[in-house]
C-alpha cells in the first residue's frame, strides 16, 4: 500500500512495512513454518519479489521465551529478508532479554533493534 511521496520526515519510508508478528514460545519445530509465512508475505507464488520498496518487520513483543530457537527463527528470517532484495529485518517490541542473547550470539548487528517494548 502506498501513501505517496510524504514531506517532512526523510527517514520515514513511504511504503507500509511487511510485518510478521512471532508469539508464544517459538520452537526449533516452528522455525520453518515461520519462515515459510515470510516467504509468503515477501514473494509472489512465481517467486517475484512482493512490494520491493516496503520495510520487514518483525513484532517479537508477544514471546514467552528468549532462548537459541528463537535466535535461529530471527537468523533465519533475516536470511529470507536479505533475499528478498537486500533488506533488513527489523525487530520490534524487543524484550530485553532477547536483545542481550541477541548480542551474545553476534546477531545484534545483523538485524535492526527497533522500538523497544
């Protein structure tokens, strides 16, 4: 969806992001499924990248749980974004815990923190 050119504030992106939001207790088991519905929101059945210009998000406010799986779903994730055309996931409402296991691991700088919640 597109609002059009917006004047004012420059960093804010002019197309609604793509969101994916991750809750409860996310399992290594539930990983691929994930993917699999990012992959839907982002590609077309051909394969043709959807709404190229639009940011990814990712809400992750509703876990339960910071632990590796969850590390592995947002890896992976921000893997299907990149492919996607190079963009960035972004991550939003993240509990702090999660944002220190993310720094832990060395995946801090792979994905955008956003919004804290």
């Amino acid at each position: 969806m597109s609002f059009g050119r917006r004047t004012g504030l420059s960093d804010v992106e002019s197309k609604t992001p793509i969101v994916l939001v991750v809750t409860g207790r996310v399992t290594r088991a539930a990983v691929p499924g994930l993917c699999a519905e990012l992959e839907a929101l982002l590609f077309e059945p051909e394969g043709a990248v959807r709404d190229a210009a639009a940011g990814v998000d990712c809400d992750v406010g509703g876990v339960v749980q910071a632990d590796l799986a969850l590390v592995e779903a947002i890896a992976r994730l921000g893997l299907i974004a990149r492919r996607a055309g190079g963009r960035r996931l972004r991550l939003r409402n993240v509990p702090p815990d999660l944002e220190h296991l993310l720094d832990l691991v060395g995946l801090a700088d792979v994905v955008d923190l956003g919004e804290q919640g």
